[in-house]
C-alpha cells in the first residue's frame, strides 16, 4: 500500500472547507429525499417539516439536514476564529523555541552540519526562484542561512525531493535560492524522499553520529525531532517559520472569522495527526536523558554540490 497516497487522500478531511461542502452536499440531499411525498416530488413548495402528508420517515431526513446545515455554518466558524488554531500552534511552537544567537543558548554548540528541511514548491520555470518555493521552505532556508553565519563550519544539508513528475527537487531550488542569496559554499542535498520520515531515513548515512542542527517549522519542529530521533540521531532544534511563540493570545480579533485561520487549522490538523500515526508506527525516537519537551520510506542518496552550487 502507498502510505504516501494515502496521507495525501486524509489530508483533505483535514481542511475544513471540503469538510464542510460535504456536509452541506449531504444536507442538500437528505432535503430532496425529505421532500419527496408518496407519488414523487410535493407539486407545492411548502416547508416539508410542516407538511404533515409527508410520512414521518420523509420528515425526519429534512430535520436532520437542517441540524446538518447549522452544525457546517457552526463549525466554519470555529474552524475560522483564532482562539482554537492559535491554542494549536502554540501548544507545538513552545515544545522547542528557535535558537537565540546573541545568547548563551548556543554558546557551546559545534555542529558539523545545519540540516534544513523543505516545504512545498510549485514550478514554474517563468517565475523567479523567490516565487516557486513556498512561503514555509523561504523561511526556513533563510533561517538555515543565518544560523551558518554563526557555525560556519557547518556544512549545510538540505532535504526535499521532486513533487511532481518533470520538476526539479526542493532540494535543488533551495540550493539555488541559497546562491542568489549570497552562499557559496557547499552543499549536500538529498532529493529521493517524499516526506518528512523518509527525510530522515535518507539523511541518517550522512549524519550518522555527527552533531547538527535541524532547521524547520516550529510547528513541525515535535513531529520532525521525534522522526530523526528514531533512526538513532540526535538533532538540535533550529525552529523557523514561528506563528505564535512566545505567547499565544496577543490579537484582539481571536472571535473575527479570518480565511487564514482556516489553513492554520488544517495546518496544525496535519502535525497533530501526523504526530499520532507516527506513534501508533513506532517511528518516533524520545529526546535523551534530561531533555524536556520545553527546552515514506525511500531510497536514494545524498548528492554534495560544490561551491557556487
């Protein structure tokens, strides 16, 4: 079985858009059934729920379809106000807060690689690089790219393979942004894995033993350290992207339905349950001794670009 394929397919039942077309789509025909009388379609268009020649089991669809339609308007809603979704994200950005240079955090770090895993991207070769990758692999790349300022005798691996047949891998458009952004130096890139498990199965020859820090969403950040941390390896956080850390209510619109709350909960939706399966696989590794959560498997292999990518 494809788990890939199969996550893609769950991943839609974590939008609350198409959720809540379904359920409007089931609404609307439950209500055709409900007004159907005896002898076909009721030639008047009064309400069937007081239409009493209607037999009850032709009423009782039209009152749930009206139950339906209130429970999808309720839970646009609240799929759709900041209370919950910020709650979500905080709740995974504080397990592991991003990496503060100027203190003392990092003082006694010496990692060999910074290792950056990638979002999406959409290619199209008329754009520039700056409008093919996703907002969530810009940040992380960038955050890559000042962390290496700091080690810069750590070589950079970034992760990503291809998305879609004919199109370049993640890895490699990252690589290339990172050129335009001024980095020469070396890069290793792995372009075979499809998700963030086969990230690490994939990256874990390279690593082995070796210190590193791993860069990604703070959202992400539990599942990804958790994936590593099962193939044997011990990474460093390097949180980016951050939604909501360091405290999570300071907007006075948490009641205000907002379009961005949407994605954000199928967003969080996704790492949460992502999370979960992970466990039930037992591909999650715990942190060492000492470490509190405050503080598709594929094959391929790692190719190392040299200077100037």
């Amino acid at each position: 079985m494809d788990w890939f394929l199969v996550k893609k397919i769950v991943s839609v039942f974590l939008d609350p858009v198409p959720v809540v077309l379904m359920i409007l789509v089931l609404a609307w025909l439950m209500l055709l059934w409900a007004r159907r009388g005896r002898s076909g379609l009721l030639e008047n268009s009064g309400d069937v729920l007081a239409d009493y020649s209607v037999p009850k089991k032709r009423r009782k669809p039209g009152a749930l379809a009206m139950l339906l339609i209130f429970f999808a308007a309720l839970f646009l809603y609240v799929s759709s106000i900041g209370w919950g979704v910020n709650k979500l994200f905080f709740a995974l950005e504080r397990q592991y807060p991003p990496l503060q240079i100027e203190q003392q955090q990092v003082g006694g770090l010496r990692p060999d690689f910074i290792v950056i895993l990638s979002g999406s991207h959409v290619y199209f070769p008329e754009r520039p690089i700056t409008s093919r990758l996703a907002g969530a692999t810009t940040a992380r790349l960038i955050e890559g790219l000042r962390l290496h300022r700091h080690f810069p005798d750590a070589k950079l691996v970034m992760l990503g393979g291809v998305m879609k047949e004919g199109w370049p891998s993640v890895a490699s458009e990252m690589g290339e942004m990172a050129k335009m952004l001024g980095y020469e130096g070396e890069v290793i890139l792995e372009e075979a894995s499809r998700d963030t498990k086969g990230n690490a199965v994939l990256a874990k020859a390279t690593l082995q033993d070796k210190s590193f820090i791993l860069v990604t969403s703070g959202y992400h950040m539990p599942r990804a350290m958790g994936l590593f941390r099962g193939q044997g390896l011990q990474p460093i956080a390097g949180s980016a992207d951050i939604k909501r850390w360091p405290r999570n209510n300071y907007q006075h619109d948490q009641l205000i339905p907002s379009s961005k709350n949407l994605f954000r909960l199928s967003v969080a939706l996704h790492e949460y349950i992502g999370f979960w399966w992970a466990t039930l696989r037992g591909q999650l590794g715990e942190a060492p001794e000492g470490e509190t959560e405050e503080e598709s498997e594929t094959k391929g292999e790692m190719v190392v670009v040299g200077q100037g990518l």
